[in-house]
C-alpha cells in the first residue's frame, strides 16, 4: 500500500530498529510477555491470578496504542492517508481491548482477587 517491496524494507530498515540491534522484535512486548509467564507461573489464588493477568494484558495494549498510535501520525505525516486510516483503525480496536480490560478489573476481578488474598493469608 506504500510502496515498499520487500528489498527496500531491507534497505531501509528503521532507525529503530537499528538502535536495538538490527531486530525486528520488540524487546519491550518481550519484556512484557516474559513478564507475564512469569507470573502466570506464581503460586498464587485463581482469583489474584486473574488480576495479575488483566494487568499484563493491559500492559501489552499498552504497548500497541503507544507503537500504533506512533505509525498512524507518521502515516498522516507522510500522506500516506489510507495507511493512516488502517493503523486509527488498529489503534482504536486497541484502546478498546483496554477499556474492555479495565471494565472486567474494576466490575469484578480486582475484588475477587482481594478477596481472594484475605482469604488465603489469614
Ligand atoms: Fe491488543
């Protein structure tokens, strides 16, 4: 859609990832996704567990509004109108994974999980 075939990709990685060693992979959604195996491998209550998971879930939507959002206004910044529109598109699903995520948290989960804590330390 922007005109890069596959050999000016490689001709022109980004900055970024040059910066962080030439990978294409982003050491923070790594970092965060490690993260949350770690957790998940806690022993802890099912229902802090939940919690926790909610958490590193927003974390990770995080992530993506940041890096989408990013790329959207540099679509915009280039023109590149139809791009722009896709990446909004990503970027508003996103906000609302998260919305959706901070509905299910503060509704239900984060009081079960403290709940849940009261109930197994005492
Ligand atoms: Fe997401």
């Amino acid at each position: 859609m922007i005109g890069a075939d596959e050999d000016s990709v490689k001709d022109h990685s980004g900055l970024l990832s040059r910066l962080m060693g030439s990978s294409t992979t982003c050491q923070a959604m790594e970092g965060v996704i490690k993260e949350g195996a770690k957790v998940m491998a806690a022993d802890m209550s099912p229902e802090v567990m939940d919690a926790a998971i909610v958490a590193g879930s927003q974390k990770i939507e995080h992530l993506e509004i940041a890096g989408y959002g990013t790329a959207r206004t540099y679509a915009e910044n280039l023109g590149l109108t139809e791009a722009a529109n896709l990446l909004q598109q990503t970027l508003d699903e996103e906000y609302q994974a998260d919305q959706i995520l901070t509905g299910l948290a503060v509704s239900v989960i984060n009081e079960r999980a403290e709940a849940g804590v009261s109930s197994n330390s005492y």
